[in-house]
C-alpha cells in the first residue's frame, strides 16, 4: 500500500512539473505575439507607413479617369484604404464618406478588388473619388498598407501627418 502511495505522488509530481512547463510555453508564445502586435497598451498594429515617412511615388487612376500620383498630392490629402471582403471597411464606409465631404482638401478611396462584391462598396463611396487596384497594388504600396480598412492624412510633399484605423484620422 505505501509503494501504490508512493508512485501516486510521483506521478502527480510529474503532471505537475509537466504541466507548468506547458503553461510557461503558453505565456511565452503569447508574450511573442503580443510584442508583435504592438502589445498590450501600446494600440492597434500599424496597418500603413508611419507619421512623419514620405509616401512612395505611384501614379493611378480613379475610376472617372482622373490621374493621380503623388506629385499631383496639394495640400492636405485624406486617403481611405478598403477591401470589399473586409466586415469593418463596410461598417466604416459612411464615416469615410462624411470625413471626405468635411475634408478640406482632397480625398481618395483605394479599394482593393480581391474578389469580394465591389458594388456594395462603390455604392458606399459616392461621390468619393475611387481607385480601384489589385491586391499590392501602387498605391497601396506607396503608403505601405498591411491591412484594412487604414486611413491616412497626407499634407503636401506627400509626407504622412496621421493614419489611423478610423476616420476622422487623429492628428
């Protein structure tokens, strides 16, 4: 009986060790994570070029066919990046619209086709200027865009002033 009593402490001894070390590696993966993330406190992950960085050069057209690149940017540009199969672009389609119509300057819609229904999304954007391009596209390697929906601020020289994850883009 002391022997049966003996190995069931060991044993549970060894769950134990095992299962702490199983919990360590948890925290540790999740640590990593984090830090990639931004990590806790610090917001959401940058989804564009940072403030203060030079847009790329591209050159576009809008679906009315004006031309657009970022020497033709004056003064300040309010930029709006979408992807149709993306649940919060269309949540934040009439914000951008609203932003776009108090913007002083100019604003612009990029949207991504990516296989999603484009229409709901263009009906969404009226009377916005709108890009449409493929997945990596110029502009949206221009301004360096890792996911969406992304907002940015661009003054004149086409240096980024804010980006933000919503619209009004925080200053």
């Amino acid at each position: 009986m002391t022997t049966a009593l003996l190995v069931a402490v060991v044993l549970l001894a060894a769950l134990t060790v095992l299962n702490l070390v199983l919990v360590l590696g948890v925290v540790r993966r999740l640590r990593t994570f984090e830090h990639r993330a931004g990590g806790p406190g610090e917001g959401p992950p940058a989804l564009t070029a940072p403030v203060g960085e030079r847009v790329g050069d591209f050159t576009a057209s809008t679906v009315d066919d004006r031309g657009l690149s970022r020497a033709a940017l004056a003064g300040t540009t309010l930029f709006g990046f979408f992807s149709p199969n993306c649940p919060a672009c269309h949540e934040r389609l009439g914000d951008f619209r609203i932003a776009a119509a108090r913007h002083s300057g100019d604003a612009y819609a990029v949207v991504v086709r990516d296989g999603g229904a484009l229409e709901p999304v263009l009906a969404g954007l009226a009377d916005t200027p709108v890009v449409l391009e493929e997945p990596d596209g110029p502009v949206a390697r221009a301004f360096g865009v890792s996911g969406f929906p992304a907002f940015v601020l661009v003054r004149e020289g086409g240096v980024i002033e804010s980006t933000g994850l919503q619209v009004p883009v925080p200053a």
